[in-house]
C-alpha cells in the first residue's frame, strides 16, 4: 500500500527580482553619477577655455598697446579699422585685435579671443575693448620764431603768416582752420634788426602782429623753471640722440619699409617715401649744422647753436638751447622754432633766401606723430563678451 507523502505549500521566492532590482538602482546610480561627472569635466573644459580666451584676450590687448606704431599716430584716418595683431601662434588659441581711430586723438582697440580647454570641441570666446588717447607734447603756436636774445633778418623771411598744410595727405590737420601767428616774439623788441627789409621783396618779418614783445625776460625764473621743465619733458621722449657735428639726414627706405633705426632718418616731409608718417623727437647733443639739401620733420632738440644750410628744410618744433642761422637759397624751417640763444645773450640770424615760416599743420603732424598711446582716464577697459 502506497503511502502518500503531505503536500507542502509552494514558496515564492524574492532573492532573484531584489538582486534584479538592486543591480538596476545600482546601475542608475552609476549611470547618474557618470552623467553629472561627465557635465563637471565638460563644464571644467568650458570654464578653463573661457579663462583661457580672456586672459589670451586681455595679453593680445597689453600686447597691442605696447607695440603701438606711432606712424599709425598721422597714417590711419578717423572711422577707419585695422587689424594690428591675427595671432595663432599658441596651440588651440587665435587672437585678433583691431584699432579703430575714433577721433583725431582717440584709438579704440579691441581684442577677440578663441580657445579651447585641451583642444577638443570645448571652444570660448571672449572680447574685449579699451579707450585710449594719443599724448604729445605741449607746443605753444605763438609764433613762428620765439626768442630769448636778438634776432636779425638780412635778405631772409620770418613770416608768421600760417603755411597751412599742403603735405597733410592723411587729413590730420583737415578740420583746422587757418591761423596767423607772430612772426617773431621775444622780450624786448629793440633786438630785431632788420637789414635792407624795404629794399628786397618778399623779405622781412610778417605775422600778426610782426613782432611781439610779450615773452618774459631771460631773468623772470618762474619763466625760466617753466621753460627748463617742458625742455626735459621734450628730452624724455627722444627717439633719437645724437652727437652734435654737420649732419646729412634724409629718409632711409629697407625693403620698402622705412629703417627708423638709422639715426639720420628724420622722415619725410615731402611725403614721397614710407617714411612720410615718421615723426621721430631727435636729440642732438652740441653745436649742429643740417647740411645743405637734407630733410627732417618732427621734433628737434638741439644742445647747442642750430646751423640750417642752403636747400635743407626741416618741418615741426625745433627747440634749441643757443643760437638759430638760417643761411642760403632753400634753407627753411616750417613750424615753430625756439630759440634760448644762450641765455639772452646770443643773436639768432635768418639770412640770403633762409627762411622760418610757421606752419600750424607741421606743427601738430609733429606733436601728433611722436604721441603716445596712453590710458582714457578713469573708465578705460571694459569686457564685450
């Protein structure tokens, strides 16, 4: 007889769906940890090429004012924009900065740079900007020759009367109007002798007035300390410095390019060469004399007496320390000319077809051509995006 066993109940078991259920939490556990870490390190990537791009951006920009070229100071007109620095030397990195010209004396540079966190598809870009202003020195327009001793003319012209500016081929001075200054100033008039002024046409001493008598004497010292003040402004800012002697400058052209290392390349105010926006400060060291048929414009410091010869003509401010000879058919200084004449005591000589000549234009090409690019005061930098 067969014996039946007890029948037992059938147990579900819940091991397998709870491994099943865990290991499904788990993996979302991980999957969410990997998608928040993978949007950590893209956002790291993201922020590490924005730092990147700005700090490439604010380099370009410090870059860019520091290697400013002063031939863009008369060259590059107003409204006009040119890119000055496209560098992508550094890997992942490219960076363009722009000037524009805003105004006679304002530039506007701005600089956009793009980077990349480690070179994969993580790209930046930013930009940025910055006000500047061209400074130069300060130049009083009195008159064409301002003197401290006495000036005699023989057969040669002083004329105060503005030459205007028929070299201003970039416009500088388009937007001025003409005007006559003296032609001679000095302390006492008395010391101007003008040798057969009525008998030769076309020679003498014009202006408006002719001559004026308002500069104060060689011995007022807050006159003196004034004086002495702006001539050191002017000596720290040579580009040139020199020893005195008989010069011949003129314009040296390398490869089309104007070669401002040459000491005796003083530009060019005929404008015919590359050299027509060099506007160097030029300081001479002792008793000089231009020789006949050189040319120069900008800023002449001279320690010493200046001797211009037949057929040289220099165009801008020429501040000398002794004596002024401008002798011979040709020789001419167009701007303005000052001259301490050592100390009051010497006589400075325009003579047989010299001339100085004030021309407001040469002037302030010249003050314009050797600024600096400084800072807007206050609020200078800002951040485009």
């Amino acid at each position: 007889m067969t014996r039946l066993m007890p029948c037992r109940p059938r147990r579900r078991g819940f091991a397998l769906p709870t491994a099943i259920i865990a290991l499904v939490l788990l993996s979302a556990l991980v999957a969410g940890a990997l998608f928040v870490s993978t949007e950590e390190l893209h956002a790291g990537r993201g922020d590490v090429a924005d730092q990147r791009a700005l700090a490439v951006a604010e380099w370009a920009l410090a870059r860019a004012i520091g290697a400013w070229d002063p031939q863009r100071n008369t060259r590059d007109t107003v409204g006009r924009a040119v890119i000055i620095l496209d560098d992508a030397s550094a890997p992942n990195e490219r960076v363009v900065v722009t000037a524009t010209r805003v105004q006679r004396r304002s530039v506007w540079l701005s600089a956009e740079a793009m980077a990349t966190g480690d070179g994969r598809a993580a790209r930046a870009r930013h930009a940025i900007a910055a006000s500047l202003r061209l400074v130069g020195v300060s130049v009083a327009e009195q008159a064409a020759l301002t003197a401290l001793g006495g000036v005699t003319v023989d057969r040669g012209i002083i004329d105060g009367r503005d030459a205007g500016g028929s070299s201003d081929a970039s416009g500088v001075c388009a937007d001025d109007e003409r005007a006559d200054a003296a032609g001679i100033a000095l302390p006492d008039v008395s010391r101007v002798t003008c040798v057969d002024c009525a008998s030769f046409s076309g020679t003498g001493v014009f202006g408006n007035p002719p001559i004026d008598s308002s500069v104060p004497p060689p011995g007022d010292s807050a006159a003196a300390g004034a004086r002495a003040a702006w001539r050191g402004a002017l000596d720290a800012r040579a580009t040139i410095d020199i020893a005195g002697g008989t010069l011949s400058t003129r314009p040296a052209v390398v490869n089309g390019e104007c070669d401002r290392t040459d000491p005796l390349d003083w530009g060019d105010p005929s404008g015919a060469t590359s050299c027509a926006d060099y506007y160097p400060v030029i300081h001479v060291r002792g008793n000089t004399t231009v020789g006949a048929g050189s040319v120069g414009q900008g800023v002449l410091l001279v320690d010493g007496s200046l001797r211009i010869e037949p057929s040289a003509r220099f165009e801008g401010v020429v501040v000398v320390s002794g004596d002024v000879l401008v002798a011979g058919t040709g020789a001419e200084i167009v701007g303005v000319v000052v001259a301490a004449d050592g100390g009051g005591t010497g006589t400075s000589v325009v003579s047989d077809g010299g001339a100085i000549r004030f021309g407001r234009c040469a002037v302030r090409r010249a003050v314009l051509g050797s600024a600096r690019l400084e800072r807007t005061p206050v609020r200078w930098w800002t951040e485009l995006r």
